[in-house]
C-alpha cells in the first residue's frame, strides 16, 4: 500500500497524472490553448458529474481506497478519461475529417481504448477488511458481457465522447460566427450541461439499452446496440478520413503514441497481475486499433 492504495492502482494514478500533464504541454504549444485546455477541462468536470450520477444511481461503483477523489470517484479515472478523448480528438483532426464526422471518430475511438484499460482494471483486485475490490466493480446485471464487463458500458463511453465533442464543435463554430470573446471562454462550459442533458435523456437510453423497446439491462439488446453504433460511427471515421500530406503527424504524435501505449499498459499490467482472463480479449483489441493507427501513420507519412 502507498498512501492507503494498492500499488498497482498508485502506479495508475501516477501514469494518469502524468499523461494528463503531457496533453496539457501539448495544448500550450498549439494555437488556441485557453480554449483548449477549457475543453480539457470541462471534459473532466462532465465526466466526474456523469460517472458520480452512475455511483449514486446503483450501476456501479469506484473503490474510494484512492488518493484524490471527485466525489466518489478517482481522478486518476477522470484524467485518463480526458486523455484518451484529447488523443482521440487530435487524431481525428490529423484525419482533416469533417468537423460533423469527428464526434462519431471520436466517440468510438475512445470506446475501443476503453475495451482494454477497463478489464485490467476491474479484475485488479485487492482485499480491504472482508471485501474484495476492483479499481471499479460493476453491479451484475447478466452474466458475460464483454470480458464481464456490460455491453452498454461502452456505447456509454462512445455517446459521451460523441454528445461532447459534438457540443465542443458547435461551440467552436458560433464563437468563430458570431466573433464574441465571450462565447470563446463560455462554450466549454455550455457543452458540460447539454452532455450530462443529453446522457440522461431519453435518446441515450435508447443508444444504450434500446428503451423503450426492451427493458433495460438486457443483455442482447445492448449488444445489438453496440454494435449498431460502432458500425456506423467506424465507417464514419473510414470514409471520411483523409490521408492527405499533414506535416501535423510530428507536432501531433501524443495522438498516435497515447493509445498505443495505453493498450500496452493495459496489455503488460493484466499478464503481470494474472489477470488471465482479460488478456485474450485485450490482446485482439490491441493488435486492431494499433494496427490500425501504424497504417494511418505509416500512410500519412508516405504522403509527405
């Protein structure tokens, strides 16, 4: 134990941390940093108000044997949140999609990283007085699931990644229409509450667990739905990407190295805690997304 956290779960808070502070030097270096580092920002507030809804609300929840806290949950898991989406985002922008297409790139991006920080995480468990606890531990629904974990949980992070960016978008259109110093510091801001609207309104439902057609938590329908929004929103990301010449890959590599890494760590952590049952699925999901981004990289460079 380090500060009263397992030592595995420090060394997350501290790659959370750190890759954080490395999104936040990038951002500096880069035109616009106030309003994208509001952005950033506002992300974690959005994710922090959300993930404290989904505590309170019984769907699952975060073991407070953490360091700092947001409410109930770690901001080690907020961070690494907000990493992954700022990652997300660049790499879309380095693809010169549409502005309208990045939400969807980025909604699913993010929601294929989180296909393998999430096991490694959930099953790292340690024993505190009589219970044994997980970074996070989800209340049982149905057994299965993607390697135990629901299937809504990642539509989930791809609607949030998509509601929000999609905001950030339009918020960025009517500061630059409208040229009102104002809107350029209160869109960030205005995106938080129409994200946490939107997550709890009915149409989310409907993304994540197809109500009211099915009741909710049930296993096939959220699978169906699943796959539904990954379909569309991959070939979204595919159809409209450009592999343009983009001198922007050197000053924009945090979009290419983040995710590998995190699916390294992800990958490493899980053979070194045993946590057998995960590696499996985080090994195909890795070679997929990593493959993946080597192929945009390797493409883009060709065309310089």
């Amino acid at each position: 134990m380090i500060f009263g956290t397992p030592i595995s779960w420090f060394i997350n808070e501290i790659i959370a941390s750190v890759l954080f502070l490395l999104c936040i030097v990038h951002i500096l270096k880069n035109e616009k940093p106030i309003q994208k580092l509001l952005e950033l920002f506002c992300y974690v507030l959005t994710a922090g108000i959300f993930e404290n809804i989904g505590v309170w609300a019984g769907i699952y929840d975060y073991s407070l044997h953490r360091i700092l806290l947001f409410g109930r949950v770690p901001f080690a898991v907020l961070f690494l949140e907000a990493v992954i989406v700022y990652s997300a985002v660049t790499f879309g922008e380095v693809l010169r999609l549409p502005k309208w297409a990045l939400p969807f790139a980025a909604g699913v991006l993010a929601s294929i990283q989180d296909m393998t920080l999430d096991p490694s995480s959930v099953y790292d468990l340690h024993t505190f007085g009589a219970s044994q606890e997980g970074q996070w531990n989800w209340a049982a629904h149905y057994e299965g699931g993607f390697a135990g974990i629901p299937f809504f949980n990642f539509s989930g992070w791809l609607t949030m990644v998509l509601f929000f960016t999609a905001c950030i978008q339009a918020g960025r259109f009517l500061a630059k229409k409208y040229n009102k110093t104002w809107l350029n510091y209160a869109y960030p801001f205005f995106s938080v509450l129409v994200t946490v609207l939107l997550l709890v309104s009915p149409l989310n439902q409907f993304l994540l667990y197809a109500m009211p057609f099915v009741p909710m938590n049930t296993k096939t329908a959220e699978l169906i739905m699943l796959c539904i929004n990954y379909c569309v929103c991959i070939f979204i990301l595919l159809r409209f990407a450009k592999y343009s010449p983009a001198q922007e890959i050197r000053k924009n590599g945090i979009a290419f190295a983040i995710p590998i890494f995190l699916h390294l760590y992800a990958l490493v952590s899980s053979i070194l805690l045993g946590i057998t049952y995960a590696v499996p699925v985080i090994l195909i999901v890795a070679v997929l997304h990593c493959g993946y981004i080597i192929f945009v990289y390797r493409k883009l460079c060709h065309r310089i």
